[in-house]
C-alpha cells in the first residue's frame, strides 16, 4: 500500500521530470512519464519508470551472469577479454553519447542497452546456431533467436523482488530489447540507437582482443576502412558517433552517412572472413555444437524443471541452456559425458540447476576449458 506522503512525492518527481523533458529534449525523444506497463504500479519517488526498468536489469541474475557467457573468445586465458557483461556496458555508454547528443531519452536509450543480450546463450555466435538447429529438429519448434529470448526473460522468466513473474517492464524497452535485431526496426528512435551501436561497439572492441590474441596484427587490417574511420578502436568509434549524430540530426531518424556505414559494414565483413569464422573459430566451433547438441538431446530426454507453468517441453530446454554461462555447460557436459550423476539423480541435479533464475555456475572442472576460439557476435 503506497502512502499518501509517497504518492504525492511521486506526482512531484513526476512533474518536475516532465517539465524538465519538455525543456531540454528533442520532440522526437520519448518521454519518461506516464509509464506504460503491462501490469500498472505506482510511480516511483525518485526514479523515472526507465530507470526502475534500467534497475531492475541491472539486479537480475540473468544480467548478472553475462560475466561468464562469450563475446567472441570463448575461455580465453586473459583478464582483458571482452565478455557479454562487458559488451553490453560498452554498448550501453556509447548509445547514451549519441542518446544525449541527439537531445533523446537516455535513460530508456540505457535500459535497452543495458537488456539486450539478456537471452544470450552460452559460447555466442555459435551456441546460438546450435541452440536453434537443435530447436528446429522439434515437431512446432520455430528455432532460436537471442533478441526474442531476451524479451522472455524480461517478460517471464525473470522474477521481481517480490517474487512476481516478469520484470514488468516498460513497453518502450520491451520493444527496444526485442528489435536490437532483425527485420523490423524499433518504435523508438532511442532503441534504433542501440541497434546501430551494437555494432560499433563489437567491430572495434573485437577487433582489439583479435589483435590481443595474435589471432589479426595490424597490418592485417584493412587500409582504406583504417583510413577512413581511425587506427584505433577509440578513433574509429569517435568517427563512427559523430557520423551517426551528425546524419541523424539531419535525418529526424538514426542513421549513419553512406559513406562511413558503408566501410564499417565492409569491416564487419572483414572480421566475419578472418575472426569469427576464421581458421581458429572453426578448430573449436566442432566441440562446441557437440557440448551444446549433447546437451540438448540429455535434456529433452530429461527435461529440466519449468521455469513458467505453461511451458512446453522444447521451452524447458530452452530456457535452461540458454541461461547457462560458458563454464556452468562445460561442467554440465564434462558430468553428462563421464558418467558423474548417478541416474537416479539425474532429474533432481537437472531441477536444481534448472531454476534459471538461479543457475548455478561453479568452476569447470580440470581439463574442460575451451582454448581461446573466438566465434562471430550477433547484432
């Protein structure tokens, strides 16, 4: 029950934020207030509805566990390699740049930055191709793809403080989180942002642990795409920002200049060739569909507890593997392989484990780490 002293704080804060927008944003910025959710709740004092929404991201254990899940070297033996977390954060600063330059809603811009890779599998690219091929051989199963997995578990699997199911999230971010790829665009101009940022952000981020790993040196880089946006990762993102701010603010949309979108599609397509499905991609990517393959058929054979009660047996599946960091399958795999789980603990260990919103994730053990494979990210 929201106290009287509470409510009339809100309508306030709620009323100070809205002037406050009608003065400094662009008309084309969404605005904070009123929230629109599925499921109506009262104002928060001190927050704006995208920043409860930005809160409650960041305090999930869905977020939490992006630590351990793939960028594109997969258990890489350095500490400076990106990760999903660290991907996400990278992507998440850019898009408030271009969010704040543009006179646009930050904090929703934040929020969908900060969501969408939630639903990421483990081992990146790669465990998303195999998690769908594995989907597709169902009866019904309409495949796998990261950007709906991430709008299920904001909307399903996911739990609040309270122990109610969803995020209840706002329909803005829901549908930034969703169109971050894929055919259709978003709705918001600030979710177009994270969409093309996306990409900025893990060309060139990539492209240093590419040079870390020794898997590309500098000369390998291709010179004319150098040329034009910078020698550097801060370079060519800072060419990459001001391009897009400069067309976008010319536009009344979010888009990039041909010229400069064109040579950073053609250094995608570079990494794609010599990174992400380069020689030392694909001497792991073998390995890594037979963890997740095996995986998947032990699971359909035993199926995981369900997360949601309505969920059908392929959902189970899905949403188990899907919410597994790297480490947690490699040590489920390494058990299912050596014979570790007595069979008649196989339903118990896979209900305990099967709780996404609380996976486990304990060290792998001995001899179960992948060497540092690096696999294509996915928009």
């Amino acid at each position: 029950m929201t106290s009287p002293i509470t409510e009339s704080r809100a309508t306030g804060f709620a009323r100070r934020m809205a002037e406050r927008e009608e003065t400094f944003l662009s008309p084309l910025a969404v605005r904070s207030f009123p929230a629109h959710r599925e499921h109506r709740e009262p104002d928060s004092p001190v927050r704006t509805p995208f920043q409860r929404d930005r809160d409650r991201i960041v305090h999930s254990k869905s977020f939490r566990r992006l630590k351990r899940k793939t960028q594109v070297f997969i258990s890489p033996e350095g500490d400076h390699f990106r990760t999903r977390l660290t991907h996400t954060l990278e992507t998440c600063g850019i898009a408030r740049t271009v969010a704040r330059a543009l006179a646009l809603n930050e904090d929703l811009t934040e929020a969908i930055g900060l969501g969408h890779d939630l639903g990421h599998p483990p081992f990146g690219h790669i465990g998303e191709e195999m998690l769908d091929e594995c989907l597709r051989r169902r009866p019904g199963a309409d495949g796998f793809r990261h950007n709906e997995h991430s709008l299920r578990v904001v909307e399903r699997l996911e739990r609040r403080s309270g122990g109610e199911q969803g995020l209840n999230l706002t329909e803005e971010v829901r549908d930034g989180i969703l169109r971050h790829r894929g055919s259709e665009r978003s709705a918001t101009l600030e979710g177009r942002i994270v969409r093309i940022v996306d990409r900025i952000a893990y060309i060139n981020h990539d492209i240093d642990d590419a040079l870390r790993a020794g898997v590309l040196a500098r000369p390998d880089l291709p010179a004319e795409e150098i040329a034009l946006l910078g020698s550097t990762g801060a370079r060519r993102i800072d060419t990459l920002v001001l391009d897009l701010v400069e067309t976008s603010e010319q536009a009344g949309d979010i888009e990039q200049g041909e010229e400069v979108g064109e040579a950073m599609d053609r250094l995608r397509d570079f990494m794609f060739e010599r990174v992400y499905l380069g020689p030392v991609a694909r001497a792991e990517h073998g390995r890594i569909r037979r963890v997740l393959s095996e995986l998947f058929d032990h699971h359909v054979e035993h199926p995981p507890e369900a997360v949601v009660p309505e969920a059908t047996p392929a959902e189970r599946v899905t949403d188990y593997l899907a919410g597994m960091t790297d480490r947690f399958a490699l040590r489920a795999h390494a058990e299912l392989v050596a014979g570790r789980a007595r069979p008649e603990a196989h339903h118990a260990a896979d209900a305990d484990r099967a709780r996404i919103e609380a996976p486990g994730d304990p060290q792998a053990p001995p001899g179960t780490s992948l060497a540092a494979a690096p696999g294509p990210p996915d928009d």
